[in-house]
C-alpha cells in the first residue's frame, strides 16, 4: 500500500471524519482531548483545493490541516463543548499558516522531530528553525502543546546525552507560552534504553520544577540506584556530555562549551 496522507479539502472527508470523531467519543467519553492529525510520513494532497488553500496560508502545508481540524472541531463543539481536538504540526506542517487561526477547542501540537537534541534550541544554530516555528505559534495560540523526543529511535542503547538541553528547554517551553508538554522516550519492547530510569527521574524532576536543579537530580538518582558505583557512572555521564558540549572546527574540537 502506497503512503500518503487524505484530502482535507474534499467535503466527504470532513463528513466522514466528524462522524469517527464521534463515535471515539461515544467509546470513550471520560477522554477529553481526541487525536486528528496527519499520518506520520509525508505525501499530502497536490489536488487544486489542496493547493489553492497552500497558497492562501502563504504556501504552509499546516494551512489544509488547521483549516479541516477547525471544521471538525465546530462540528465536535455542537454535541461535545468540552472536548477538545489536538492535531500535530509536525514534519512539512511544522510552519503555522499565514491566516488559519485555531479555534479555542483546538491544541496545537508542535513536535521539534529534526532538531539537534544535543544542546538548548536556543543556543543551537541548527534549531533556529525550530525557535522560530514555536514563535511563530505561540503568537497565534494561547493553547500550545509540544511533542518532545528524548531518545534515539534509531537506537535505544547508544548514549544520549541530552540533558543540558532539557534543562534549558522545558523553562524555555514555559516561557514561551506552552501548556501542554509530552514527552517519548525509549519504549522497546520489554523495556530498556540508555539510562532510561535516569532520564525518567531527571525528567520528572523537572516537569514538577522547571528551576530543579538537573546536576543535583543526577546526583540523587547515581548515588541512591549504584551506591559505590556512583562516582564512575557520574564520571561516565560527564564524559558524554563534555563531547556534545565541544565545539567542532575544522579537524579538532575546541574544548569549551556550546556558545
């Protein structure tokens, strides 16, 4: 079967998908907030509608999508009031449409999926990108969630050694208006990932205290789960983050922090 992704500007679309809204309401009414989004892979709609629409929302692929979410979402509120409809801005739809605005029953969910996860997204030249998206957002929603990643999917063993940028970037989501925050780690069958308890605890942490101290919750974690061990893991987790924080220039690293 060949990947693609519906047309949001065909009207039986909409009528079919209002109705499956529906029904996952009627299944599960203690829900309060019901998933419309794209398909996780590219390929949407190249028809006229689907392009005139681009062109209107300044050439954003998200301009289709918040357009039929916020259709859906009207037709939702007439039965439903109190339900919500979260749609993600994620892959090509990362960029918010020129005039689309969502409607107050709907969440935007920006999900940063190419940034480089080594470094805070404010420091990091190649997430400037992403820096701007969430700007770009947060002007238009005051209902703005975030799909973030902490793992590598390639590989949930390899060292990942992201935690100076989730320090600095949760607080960073906060000041910037966010109200929602998800957070997908490693989730292998059986369980498992590097350092995935660490990163749990860590993380927990600050989700309950954006200002908690990350060196401190480390520490806690090390030396309550390895006892004696806990100097070399330390010294281990140090390790893996002095090469993320190196800065590259030509054949060598410069042994100073990330700018």
């Amino acid at each position: 079967m060949e990947k693609g992704q519906l047309c949001l500007t065909n009207p039986d679309v909409l009528r079919l998908s209002v109705s499956a809204v529906l029904e996952w309401i009627r299944e599960h009414p203690e829900a309060t907030i019901y998933s419309v989004s794209q398909n996780d892979w590219d390929g949407w709609c190249e028809c006229d509608n689907c392009r005139r629409t681009e062109r209107e929302e300044g050439g954003a692929h998200s301009g289709p999508i918040l357009r039929f979410v916020n259709a859906l979402a009207a037709e939702v509120e007439k039965k439903h009031p109190g339900k919500l409809i979260d749609t993600l801005a994620y892959l090509y739809s990362e960029a918010p449409p020129l005039r689309a605005r969502p409607r107050p029953n709907v969440r935007i969910r920006l999900c940063p999926i190419g940034v480089c996860q080594a470094h805070p997204y404010e420091k990091c030249p190649y997430n400037a990108y992403f820096m701007k998206n969430l700007r770009a957002w947060s002007k238009i929603t005051n209902q703005l969630y975030i799909w973030h990643y902490n793992t590598n999917f390639s590989n949930y063993l390899l060292p990942f050694p992201d935690f100076d940028e989730r320090a600095a970037d949760l607080p960073m989501y906060r000041r910037h208006g966010v109200v929602g925050l998800f957070l997908e780690g490693a989730y292998p069958p059986g369980g498992g990932g590097e350092m995935g308890e660490l990163h749990a605890y860590v993380t927990a942490r600050l989700l309950w205290d954006t200002a908690a101290s990350p060196e401190k919750s480390v520490n806690e974690f090390l030396e309550a789960v390895y006892g004696p061990a806990a100097p070399p893991m330390r010294s281990f987790f140090d390790l893996m983050h002095k090469l993320v924080r190196m800065r590259w220039r030509g054949p060598a690293y410069l042994d100073s922090p990330f700018p």
